[in-house]
C-alpha cells in the first residue's frame, strides 16, 4: 500500500479524546496551522527542560528514551547539533510519512523550539523522498524555518537508526556506527548532536504550547499522550491512527476494522518488534509499541512463514560491518526459513533460541538485537507452529 495524506483512519475513541497531532486537519497549511494551535511559545532551556520531565514524554522512533533526559544529556563546549529523522525506514510504518505530510508545522514547531533552546549550530531535518514536496512548502511559508537545513533520507532499513543518519549526514555513507559512541557528546560535526523522531518533535512541540500536565492528562501515566500508529495486515482498513497510549491492542485493531483475538498473532513495533498472541492483545502496547507497528496477522496466515521472510530481509539490510550481523543473521535467517517449510526437528527451536542469544547485544548497532527479540517471540507465540511444521503439516491454510 502506497501512504498518502488520505492514510489518516477515523478514530471514535472509547474516552472521546479529540486528535492532537492530527488536531489541524489533513494537509494543514502554515494558516490552518495556527488556527488550530495558536503560535507556539518557544520555552528556554530551562522551562522546556521543566516542562519536558514533567510531561514524562518518550521518543516515538523505537526506543522510548525520555525526551527530558536526551535533551538535558546534549552539552558540551560547542553548540550542539539538532536533527529530526523523519527517514522511517521500518517497511510496515507510514507515520511519520503521514504526520509530515498533515502537519508539517508542528514537526517545525518543535524542532525549533528545540533548536533554540539549545542554541544548535545547525538545524537538520531529514525525511523520505516521498514527503520532500510538502515539508519544503512548510519551510518556505514560515518567516522563522531559514536555518533548517532539509535533506533528503537514504534509503534502507538501517538508514534511519540514529548514527547512520549522522554517518550519511556527515559522510554521505548511511550506515551506523560503533554503538560505544555516544551522539549527545559527539555527533555531527563532533558537536553534540540531539536527534528525535519527528513525531516526538511534534509531541514536544505539544509540551511547549500547553505545558507538561496539559500533556500526560491523557494515555498511560508511564508513557502518557497520545501516539501515532500504523495498522496493517488482516483489517478492514490500513492506515495511520493516533491514539491514545493506553488503548488496548484490540481496541486499536477495532479502529481499522479488525479483531485480534481472531487473529493468528499480533506484530508490535514492527521488523525489530515482537510478536503477541491473541490472548494478550488486550492491554496496551506500552514500550513494545517500538516504530508504532501494529500488524494483524490472520488466523489463517503462518506466522512462521511471516517471520521466516522478515528475518530473511533483515539480514538482507544488514550494514555487514559486524561479525553478529554478517554471520549471525544469515544463520538465523536460513534455519527460520528451514522451520518454517518443515525441513527441521521441534527441537532446532532450541537451536534458533541460542543463536538469537548470541547476536543479542553484541552487534555495532541495535539492528542484531532487534532481529533476535522478532525470533524469541514467534517462537514463543507460534510454539503450536512449530511442532506442526515439524511433522509436514501446516495449521494455517494460508502461508
């Protein structure tokens, strides 16, 4: 499916909780902008830093790192460097697409507040090709978006992860680098650099116009607000939702015309996410909600097959710049995909557990990990799976 503006879903939440991201309609423009939000205040250091611990806001990329911690974290001798990575290299996300193209501003808004809080250097704001156009006319209409620097993403599923963006940006080479080193000491240029998702720019762009209590007042008290997701697989509608972070799986698969517990599982947080099974679809999905993936697979799709032909493009992606990587992956990669045609014991379970051990932690990037959390997890929900698999049978009719 192809994203565009017209990927936002109708939410009729259970709490009536108006949009907020989304609060100034599809497609706003600097005018439609304002109407809805009113100009934004542009907080000091100081008071954003307040505001920003206060308001208990998490990064929307992936890792939900606090967004108080990573600022106050960005020092040093020299003006820092902020960017917003609206690259979103995740194949199954389109919301950073659709939150650039409906409200290009409040990304602005917040990268700016940011910038001028802490006095950066540079201002950089990096995205797909596939929303250059509206982003450009964004800056162009606005008196205070001179010193933004928009630079057009790399293609590539580790393009987005936060060093290969200051490796491309640097370098013009999109891959990640030795995860010893820390960006808020030295990043771009060697300054300190600060980089956010660009949704989590837009939610801190909430933080500075209404305060922290206005902006944990909805969502869970451990990840409050509002978020943006992306449903797909086996619904009636796929799209982008935002919703708040207390809503249940279920309830967020309802929105888009599904229903989790008839599916065969439930993937969050996308290709480096996890699987759940029905049963447990009826809480949040709190830190495992990762790049905002919900993908519902049906009851009867394998989801061995699935996760066989992820796994297969993660170590495809692979940066082959670290031994986890270049043999790791491509070990899990080939006996998933021989688990899930029936070519191996229940047992070599076991075995993709172990190797999934050995990648965790020890790659030059977070890539490996990501790819071993999707394995441990279908093994765990597809366990019924495997057995069949074993024995030449499949319990889906669809693979």
């Amino acid at each position: 499916m192809t994203m565009t503006a017209d990927n936002v879903l109708p939410v009729s939440d259970p709490a009536g909780a108006p949009p907020r991201l989304l609060a100034a309609g599809r497609s706003a423009d600097a005018l439609a902008h304002l109407s809805a939000f009113g100009p934004r205040r542009g907080l000091r250091r100081a008071d954003l830093e307040r505001e920003l611990e206060r308001s208990g806001l998490t990064g929307r990329g992936g890792a939900a790192f606090s967004a108080f911690r990573k600022l106050a974290a960005t020092t040093g001798r020299r003006a820092p460097v902020i960017i917003g990575n609206g690259s979103e290299g995740e194949p199954w996300s389109w919301k950073d697409a659709v939150l650039l193209a409906n409200a290009p501003h409040l990304v602005l808004d917040g990268l700016l507040t940011a910038s001028e809080a802490l006095g950066a250097a540079r201002t950089v704001l990096y995205v797909h090709e596939t929303v250059l156009v509206p982003v450009a006319a964004a800056v162009a209409e606005r008196s205070d978006a001179g010193r933004v620097e928009l630079v057009e993403a790399a293609d590539g599923f580790v393009a987005g992860e936060a060093s290969a963006v200051v490796n491309v940006l640097q370098t013009g080479r999109a891959l990640p680098l030795d995860r010893v080193r820390r960006l808020s000491e030295s990043g771009l240029d060697g300054r300190p650099t600060l980089l956010h998702n660009v949704e989590t720019l837009a939610q801190l762009a909430l933080v500075d116009r209404y305060g922290g209590d206005w902006f944990r007042s909805v969502g869970d008290p451990a990840q409050p607000g509002t978020r943006l997701v992306t449903v797909t697989g086996d619904v009636a509608a796929e799209g982008v939702l935002e919703v708040p972070t207390d809503l249940s799986v279920a309830d967020i698969v309802a929105q888009a015309g599904g229903e989790a517990r008839l599916a065969a599982g439930v993937l969050l947080g996308g290709y480096h996410g996890r699987w759940i099974a029905p049963t447990e679809t009826g809480v949040a999905p709190g830190e495992s909600a990762g790049a905002g993936v919900v993908h519902v697979l049906g009851s009867q799709r394998c989801g061995l097959a699935t996760t066989a032909a992820i796994v297969q493009e993660l170590a495809a992606a692979s940066a082959r710049q670290c031994g986890p990587c270049l043999f790791g992956l491509s070990a899990m990669a080939d006996r998933f995909a021989e688990l899930a045609a029936g070519r191996l014991a229940p047992q070599a379970a076991a075995e993709l557990a172990r190797l999934a051990e050995a990648v965790d932690g020890r790659g030059s990037c977070h890539h490996p990990d990501g790819a071993a959390r999707l394995v441990r997890s279908a093994l765990r929900v597809f366990g019924r799976d495997v057995h069949a698999h074993a024995e030449g049978r499949c319990l889906r009719s669809a693979r």
